[in-house]
C-alpha cells in the first residue's frame, strides 16, 4: 500500500506536493483493521511519500485507519485518487469515508491533509483526456 503511494505521488502528483513540504520527516502510521491488523508506515521525505518498516515499538502520533474489508479497499483508495486536490475533493471525501467511519483519521489534520490532497489527482490531464475521449 505504501509503494501505491509513493508511485502515485512521484508520477501523478507533483503539483499537489507542496503540501508536503510543510511535513518534511513526518511519519504516519496507515492501518487496515480488517485485513489482519496490517500496517505500513509513510515518511514525508523530499516531497515524496516513502513507506518505510513498521516498528510496534514506536508509537506514532498521527494514524490513518482504513475501516473496510479487502474488496473495499481497492474502490475506496481509487475514489481518493480520482478527486481534486481541492476544498470540493476534501469535502467529498470526508462525507463519504470518514463520517461514516471507513477512513478514520486520527491526530494532526497538519500532517493528514497534505498527504491526502498528494493522493488526490484528480485535476490531472489524463482524466480530462479520458473525459474527452468518452
């Protein structure tokens, strides 16, 4: 999962990464409850979204948890991507996951926020193309 996002970042992204400069060296704990208590930790580093090991020993002060089962996942993390990386795309996501429990943030909406609107690419040209084409 983190690897989906660091390649998502590095080749959809990049003017959405900004954010991330804000949270340089900051790591988020990502949680899947569902699927066996799997974890992967993100690191902000140059810009970029790196996953890293998962230490149990350090605790960490900003989690993701992603309340849903194995075949949610996929439809859950591409309606993510395929938002803007704007105020409309952050409204949409938080009526849709995180009120009714699926995506539950958990500490600093600094940190969380800037890593969700990297993910969300929505506003890039191959969707208008796609649009287009259709």
């Amino acid at each position: 999962m983190g690897r989906l996002f660091q390649i998502l970042t590095d080749v959809f992204g990049q003017e959405n990464l900004g954010g991330l400069k804000k949270i340089e060296g900051q790591e988020v704990l990502l949680l899947f409850p569902k699927m066996s208590n799997a974890s992967v930790i993100i690191k902000i580093i140059n810009c970029r979204i790196i996953p890293i090991e998962y230490n149990t020993h350090t605790p960490h002060q900003t989690v993701i948890e992603f309340w849903v089962e194995v075949d949610e996942i996929v439809p859950l993390l591409n309606d993510i991507i395929r938002s803007p990386a704007n105020l409309r795309g952050i409204i949409k996501i938080v009526g849709k996951y995180v009120i009714t429990r699926k995506l539950k943030p958990k500490g600093s909406l600094r940190i969380i926020l800037p890593i969700l609107k990297a993910l969300m690419t929505g506003n890039h040209n191959m969707y208008k193309m796609e649009k287009m084409t259709s």
